[in-house]
C-alpha cells in the first residue's frame, strides 16, 4: 500500500484543494486502511455543514433543481458539496447529453465539489459511504453540502434521513410522484418543491399536496408547517423562494433544538451501518464464510430454517 | 398473545386456502412471538417453487405484466404466488382504477396470492421479510413465484436476487430505462422484456439492448444467451414467448448446476439478513440503546469517529 499522510490531506482539503477532497472520499469509499485514520483526523472538524437531502420519483427534474440550487448558493458565496446517490442523475453517470452540459459551469467551478456514489455493491455499502463522504465535506469547509437521492427504495429512505433538511420533488402529471409519496417520502418532507411550474396541471399538485399535508398534520405535530415551493429548474425560477424555505427551516431547527437530535440521529445511525459492516467482514473471513456456506446448503435444503442458522452465525 | 397452532396453520396453507397463507405471512412480517416457529414449520416443504423476479423503472408496465403472466401459469393449470414489493405497483396500493380492474379476475381466483410488501421500516425490515413470505408461498406449495419489484435502488436490487430467474422489463422511448439498465440491471437480467412493443421505438429498444448484451457477453461467458422477448402486456401478445424463454432458462439453471447454486446464495443472503437483524435488535435493549445515544453524542461533537464509535459498540 502507498503511504498516505491523512494530516496532511486534510489540511490540503480545509485549503480548498478539490483533489485532496477527492483522495479522501476514495479513501473511505474502497474501505481502505487508512479508512480509520481519515474517519479520526475529520472528527474535529465536522458538524458545520448544512446537510440538504433532495429526492424524488426519476424524472422530476432531481439534478436540474440540484442545479439550481447550486448556483443559488454560489450566487451568496457559499461553498456547495454535491453528493449524488440516483442512479439516473447525470451527476452519477447517467446523463443526457443536455444535463451535463448544464451542468458544466458548476463542475469547474472549484467551489463547487460534485461526487456520483455508486449504488451497487455489498449490501450496507452505501449506507456506510454516503455519511462518511458526508464528514470529508463537512470537515473540508463547505458550507451547504446536497446529497441528491431518487425517492424509492429503503436505501435512499435512509440516506434521506442523512439531511438536516429533506426537500421532497414532484411535477405536475406525475401520478407516480404522488404515489411514491404516498408509500413514504411524504413523512420525510420537510420542504416539497413543486418543480415544472409552468406545466398544466401544477395547480392540482400543489392542491392534492396541501391536502395530503393537512391529512398528514395530526400525526407530525403542529411544529413545522411544511411549506410547498413552486419552481421552474431549467429556468432557475423560484430558486429564491425554495433558498429562503431552506432559510426557514435551519432557523426552525436551530430555535427548537432538533438539529442536534437529527444530527444525533444521523451518528447513531452512521455507527450502526459501520458496526454491522464490521460485523459482516469478520463473517466474510475464510473460516467464516465456509461455516455461513454450511449453514445455507443446510437452509436451502430444508434441514434448517434461517432463524436457527442465524442464531449458529451470530454464536 | 394470542395463540397460534403453526402447524396447523402450515397444514392449512398447503391444503390451499388463501387465509392460512396469509395469516402465516402476516407472523412473518411482524416479527411475531411466533416468527421461530413459523420459520421451523415451513423448512421441510421449502424448495419446490420456481421463483421469478420481474423488474424495472416505473411506467414500464411491470404490474400489467405480472397479471399476464398470472394469466399465462394459470391457463397451464399452475397456482401463482405474487410479491409486490414496487411502491408504484397496483399491487402494493398505488393503484390507477384501471389497473386494479384488469387485476380482479386473478385476486377471487383461489389458486393465485397476492400480497403487497411494505417498502418502509426499519433498515434490513424488507430484507428480511420478503425472503420469508417468499419461504411461506413456496411452502404452501405455489408452482411460480413471481416477486415484482422496481429495477432502482440497492434494496430493490437485493430482492431481485432472490430469484431462481431474472426478468428485466423495458419498454420503447424511455431514456430511463436503459439508464436504469446502465446503472446496473442490465447485469441482473436473465431475460429480458420489451413491453408496448406495438409503439414506436420498440425496435430500437430491442437494438440497443441486443448491443449492449453483445458488449457485456465477454463478461458474463458465453454459457446463457439471454433473450429479448416482445410484449404487449395488455393485450397479452407475447406471453407465450415470454413463457417459453423462462421455462428455456429453468432448464438451463437445473442442467447447469446454477440452480442450487443461487438458492444457496440466497440462504447465504437470508441467513446474514436475519442476523444483522438480530444484532441491530440486541443494541435496540434498553441499557445497549443509552450506550449507543452517549456514542451518537460524542461522534455529532466531533469527539469520536464513527468507527472508534462501532468498535466500541461491538465491543
């Protein structure tokens, strides 16, 4: 293995230096031996970053509004990290032509960080890599750090849950939107933008979510009152309304103290997924492993239930 | 609690009546008192059921094709169980009024289960109880298994790994189908669908596809060719096609060897499920769950990382 001094790239990342940000994230991501040693040199200096979670049905315009805000933040001088995690967002490898295009200002702009994570591998793979490119942008400096999800599916459900603030998309004549929020992202809203604005039929999304809100309202408390933004995110309408909604609700969180508790949240979390992880490694040990082959030959065979064979793994 | 004769609820669903299937389905997904038992009861009649994954991005017809495969089982006198583990299907309660029409004939037919899984819950929850419903309807002696899920996300990619075969469905100008096929179904496909072959398009869908199957070939050796199949899930043209690919694919995994192969795997995956589940549900106890906020606290303060965190936890 070559040698890696962590102090050094860390302070090379606070500096600014876009490529030592990059080799960090690398060096969490491939789970490699200094994993420990970056995870301990950020340590002191995360917790500043305002986590914005986006997500949405594919298609509702994820990475144009992601965009938007970007240049938003950028216009008030903010450094902006950008982790993607939708496998259908330009930013992760998917792109239309058009988008990257669109995109192209942002990515030489050295303020601006953008990181595709990949969405395939071992299970609890992204679980434990989001967070911790999360704490190399945090402790690198930026200001407001986005992680950009597609809105179905428990993984992204739980890296949603990642943000301090989740900013749920939907688009008018999108019966999936509504029904994918319907089967869960609604309850993760903090902030709903209703993105192509301009489009027949928003009125009726924004109708259709006020009163999905009001049903919802009972169970959620009175606290926050999610508030729904109209945008056009090609055009860069109504990125000032959603940039003060966002406003809006840090202050909320700050004044009420649930910042700490999601942020408290989020760690125990983050250990959780890294524990299991451990957990599973130690099972992937040869000798391990060929007991965890026994005991599924034995399950798929019938002579044992999961449970029991669980129970012999576990010890 | 209540009381519950498992094995007479076993006894029940094997003679065929839908209410024990259910009720034993319901045990498993609610981490019942009863979920040991239930799992021991079923092991000996596990096996039997040839189980099919069907997947791929919302509004490519998925639900519509699942009914006409129903259709085409039932028609060759086999009994038919369906998991809906897709947020979007009229299966799983996102229903267009349409859709649910075209499905009645199937849910009075007593020889077809269908049962929508929830995609919310606790991290690992769908990973766990989808494998032991799927245990449940095969040992109730279901001929086919069709487990429908979305083709995004890593949990939904987890699932379709249950499957003895893979269909991928795609369908005509939909860019997002073939960048959900990029980010990584394409390599899980073990046949794939191009449904609303009647539209435009249909036969650039269907070159696209043959050239990326021809481009991945190298990587996957030369042993399964896998088929392109035409469909018009809703006037049911095709189904014989689609019918006849699946049954060339069994044969291939029995003559192979592949088959006993993937069913080890998946115990492998439901074994480590159950007891990743286990352990989370260990450090849920109450003194385990006060260690874990006082670690949680010290690591959103920067005080300790996440990994000194884990180590500390598992101990």
């Amino acid at each position: 293995m070559s040698r890696v001094d962590v102090g050094a790239l860390v302070d090379e990342a606070r500096a600014g230096r876009p490529l030592a940000v990059a080799r960090l994230i690398s060096l969490v991501e491939d789970e490699s031996p200094h994993l420990r040693a970056v995870a301990e040199a950020l340590s002191p200096h995360v917790g500043r970053a305002r986590v914005l979670g986006l997500t949405g049905p594919p298609g509702v315009g994820k990475s144009t509004s992601t965009s938007m805000l970007v240049s938003a933040f950028r216009a008030r001088d903010l450094r902006v990290g950008v982790l993607a995690v939708d496998p259908s967002s330009p930013f992760s490898g998917g792109a239309l032509l058009g988008d990257r295009i669109r995109l192209h200002d942002h990515t030489t702009d050295p303020a601006v960080f953008i990181r595709s994570m990949a969405t395939r591998g071992q299970l609890g793979g992204l679980a434990t890599a989001t967070p911790q490119a999360l704490r190399v942008l945090d402790a690198a400096g930026f200001d407001v750090v986005l992680v950009e999800t597609v809105g179905v599916g428990q993984s992204e459900v739980d890296i949603v849950s990642l943000a301090d603030t989740t900013v749920v998309l939907l688009a008018p004549g999108m019966g999936d939107g509504i029904q994918a929020a319907k089967a869960g992202i609604l309850e993760v809203a903090d902030v709903f933008v209703v993105n192509k604005a301009d489009r027949d039929g928003a009125d009726t999304t924004v109708r259709d979510l006020r009163h999905m809100i009001s049903l919802g309202r009972r169970e959620l408390g009175p606290s926050w009152r999610q508030p729904i933004v109209r945008t056009v995110a090609t055009s860069g309408s109504g990125a000032e309304d959603l940039v003060t909604a966002l406003a809006d609700h840090h202050a909320w969180l700050v004044s009420t103290g649930a910042l700490g508790r999601r942020r408290a949240a989020r760690a125990r979390a983050e250990i959780e997924a890294v524990a299991l992880r451990e957990l599973r490694a130690r099972w992937g040990g040869v000798r391990a492993s060929e007991r965890l082959d026994r005991l599924a030959e034995r399950v798929a065979a019938g002579a044992l239930d999961p449970y029991a064979a669980a129970d012999e793994l576990v010890g």
